[in-house]
C-alpha cells in the first residue's frame, strides 16, 4: 500500500535506478496503448491546458509520476503538430512552492502576448492535513520554458465556500479575461464560479453561476465553458450524484448543459437539462479548446477517481481519450473524432453483407483498430457486434430495437474492475444508423449516429482477442462495413 509519504515524494527524490525499474515495468505491461496519449510512467488524470499555440497543440495532464496512485501532482506537456504524433516535453509544472506544495492540480491555458499561460490551482495542505487551495499562473514562451509566479493571482476561496475551490478553465472576450472555476458552497452543494480580469493577474469574483441546478452532487470539477453560434455551453464534472436507471452510472459524472449565452455581468445561465458527454464507464474532467482552423476539440480523461485499474500492477495507470471535435446542433452537442485520426488508417477491409444469426466476416479481426458499421436496414429484434473476442472473452455492443437502446457490455472483456459499478452501460439513441469504433490494446470509444452519443471504456482482454463478429436474433441486418488498422 501506498503510504502518504510515498505519495508525496517528489519527482527528484526518486533515483535514476528507480525511475529505469518503474519504466521497464510499464514496458511489461500488455496493455500500453497504441494511439492513446498515456504516462511514460505512474499515473495521468485530467487533460490541462489544451492549447493550439506557436503552430502546434499542446496537451497537459496531471500526473503522479512514481506510481499508479493519486499523489503529488505535477504537468506533464505531450504536444504535437497533427493530433496523432505526441512528443513528450517533460513536466511543465512541479510543485516548487508552498502554495502548490502537495500539487499542481488542473487549469488551462490561453495565450497571451506571444507566451502562453497556464493557469492552474495550487494545493496546499498543512500539518493537520487541511486543504489551502489557490489559483495560479505560469508562462510557457516559444522555447517551451515555463516561469511560475511566486504568489497566487486568486490566494483562497470567497467567503461561503469550502476548500473545494480548483481547476480554473480560461478564456478572453471582448478585451476582458474570464475564467470558470469549480466550487463548493458551504451547504456542501457543487456550482461554479465566474471571475474576470483585465491582464490575468487580478482577478475579480462576478459570483455564483446561477443556473437550474442549485443542489447537484456535492463539487463542480473542471468547468469548462464556450460559446458557438450564440449558444452558451457549460461543461462540468459533477461529483455525489445517485445513479437514476441508465444515467449516472459511473462513480462520477461529466457532463454539460446548453442554453443562452451566459450572463457574465450577473453570473446568470438559461439553460436546458444536463446531459452526459459519454454513456461508458471511463470517462471524467473533459476540457476543450479552440484551434487554429476554429475548430472547438474536447479530450477527456479515460478514467475516474478512486478506482483501482489492471494495470496498477505495471506501475501505471490512465490514459487520455482521442480528440473529439465538438459542434453544436441543436440542444446537443455532436461529438466525432479529430479527422486527422484518419492518418492512422491501415489495410483498408471493406464488406457488404446480410447478417442473420452469429456471422463472422473472415478478413475482420484486429486487436487496434477503426471500424465503421452502416447498418443498411434492420429488420431484427436485437443487433450486437463483438469485438477484441477470442473463445473465453469479448466485447459487446448490443441494439434493441424495441428500446431503441444501445449497451456496451464489459462483462467478459477480460480482466475485471470496477464490477462494484456495474458492467454494462446503455443509452436509447433512437434508431441504429452507425456504429464508429475505435478499439486500442486497452479501450473502445464508440461514436453512435455520427457522434450523436460517446461510449468510451476501458477494457483488458486478451492480447490475442482479435475476432469481430455481429449477430442478430429474430431477423437481420444488412450492413456496410469500412475497416482499418491503426498504427
Ligand atoms: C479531477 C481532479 C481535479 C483536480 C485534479 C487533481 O479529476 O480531482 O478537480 O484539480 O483532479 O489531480
């Protein structure tokens, strides 16, 4: 088990010889992904600081780096010129001050006079273990160096609020700096803050977000909030919500609602109900940004707190999600993978067939991979497709016609976690048009209807778990199906 001293070790305290054996241990494990930005070593948690700046994205991620456990947190920097290649750029951020003393937790970034600045919380426990949270800055410039300010820009929570009080989401409108930042009230409700500054170091409080939902779980993490043809979104990471039939399954929530732009005299939002980014299991703290072709891109984490993963055992844990571009369409926000994922294409296998009963196509196998399923017309009452199958395990998507829902079904994927939370999860999506997939060693990320809905999950089946096959019971299916390999 992991002490708390352990946990908090810093990155320098461990030596040369400890970091090779961690790393080669990492390297043992048979489920490292293959397109997925995931730690060299330790553990990842929420996405940071996404931003398209100096000609290239650049993706941060809280990290631990000495273990698979919540500890001492630091920013890794990943970045890339066309979403699919990650170079890694060594920690961005390292807890050197007393206000960020037990981490750098997460933030964003947003540029500013040719440098970009990073914003994040400062951790601070004392003694007596009590949190200090403060909201920071850094500037990364051209180079890649960062410099942090020596004090905070925000020293502590407003009167009426805990010490739930992090993850400061940034953005700029009409010559004023905004900024969203997770609270919790002192009635133990989560909500959202809005601040605003004119040069991003003094910062004023325009107050409480107030929206519909004045008692949801008990914090807010990582908001997130954008604009798109006069429509305002706010994203948010609800934690202490009970599971309501198919909605609120994981052990906490992301999620978002749409509505009016948002009042940022008042702190007023007019919006509609809160609905979830993603129906899998695996999936938390999402951010956006805004690249250089106006595109809005969401990643999220594929993971939770507080849950034990498989490959704790191999001295990491985590991994982040694909890049999702996000579009507003009515009171929906439509998400389907970054085109340049299509890059990654190989061996293209294309089959047109009827299915009625358990077939197996020959030439679809793959352990990582895209698929894309057109389901031509259906006459069956239930639909499944299994993947990353061998004769012990497999993966399952199953359509009900009648429901008109969709499950993702873990139960046999391989090896188990999480079954405290249930191992299937379903959505009604009306009627089955397109099934999009995205299976690596580790996950599946299923885009329903053309981004209409998101299942992402994590899975740790067999490395020689390679069929596909479909089924249907009480008639068929006619399909087109467009496969590739991805490396
Ligand atoms: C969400 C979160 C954030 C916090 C960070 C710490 O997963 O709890 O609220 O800033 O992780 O790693």
């Amino acid at each position: 088990m992991w002490s708390r001293k352990e946990r908090y070790r810093r990155l320098e305290d461990a030596t040369e010889e400890e970091m090779a054996a961690l790393a080669k241990k990492v390297q043992t494990s048979p489920w490292r992904q293959a397109f997925h930005i995931q730690p060299p070593t330790g553990l990842l948690n929420d996405p940071n600081g996404l931003a398209y700046y100096n000609g290239e994205y650049h993706v941060f991620y809280q990290w631990f780096p000495l273990g698979p456990v919540h500890g001492l947190k630091y920013w890794q920097h990943v970045k890339s010129t066309d979403l699919i290649q990650w170079e890694e750029a060594g920690p961005a951020l390292a807890p050197t001050h007393d206000h960020d003393s037990h981490g750098v937790y997460s933030g964003s970034a947003i540029e500013k006079d040719g440098q970009l600045v990073l914003m994040y919380t400062g951790n601070k426990r004392d003694q007596a273990w009590t949190r200090y949270p403060s909201q920071c800055i850094a500037v990364m410039d051209e180079e890649g160096t960062v410099i942090k300010r020596d004090t905070p820009v925000i020293p502590g929570p407003p009167p009426g609020y805990t010490d739930h009080f992090r993850d400061p989401k940034v953005w700029k409108e009409d010559g004023l700096y905004y900024a969203v930042i997770g609270a919790q009230r002192e009635d133990q409700t989560g909500t959202v803050l809005l601040y605003k500054s004119k040069d991003l170091l003094e910062w004023e409080l325009v107050g409480d977000i107030a929206t519909s939902y004045p008692s949801f779980g008990f914090m807010w993490e990582c908001p997130d909030y954008f604009e798109e043809g006069g429509r305002g979104v706010l994203v948010f990471s609800p934690q202490g919500l009970s599971a309501k039939s198919d909605a609120y399954c994981n052990i906490y929530q992301s999620g978002y609602v749409i509505g009016e732009r948002l009042n940022k005299k008042e702190a007023k939002l007019k919006h509609g109900p809160f609905q979830e980014l993603d129906r899998g299991f695996d999936f938390y703290a999402p951010q956006t940004m805004m690249d250089g072709d106006g595109r809005r891109l969401l990643i999220g984490w594929m993971g939770l707190p507080e849950i034990a993963y498989p490959t704790d055992g191999f001295g990491w844990a985590h991994c982040l999600t694909i890049p999702r571009e996000v579009k507003v369409r009515g009171e929906k926000l439509i998400q389907q993978p970054a085109r340049e994922l299509e890059q990654l294409r190989r061996n293209y296998v294309q089959m047109q067939g009827n299915v009625e009963g358990q077939t197996k196509f020959e030439p679809l196998h793959g352990t990582v991979f895209e698929m894309i399923v057109r389901i031509e017309s259906l006459s069956a009452a239930v639909f499944s497709v299994a993947l990353r199958a061998n004769e012990r395990e497999k993966t399952m998507l199953i359509y009900e016609a009648h429901t008109k829902k969709l499950t993702l079904d873990r139960s046999t994927s391989g090896e188990a976690f999480a079954e405290e939370y249930g191992t299937k999860r379903s959505c009604i999506i009306g009627d089955l048009n397109e099934l999009r997939v995205f299976v690596d060693h580790s996950s599946i990320e299923v885009f329903v209807n053309g981004g209409e809905e998101v299942f992402t999950a994590r899975i740790f089946p067999d490395t020689d778990g390679d069929h596909i096959y479909f089924d249907t019971q009480g008639g068929s299916a006619d399909l087109t199906i467009h496969k590739w390999d991805l490396s």
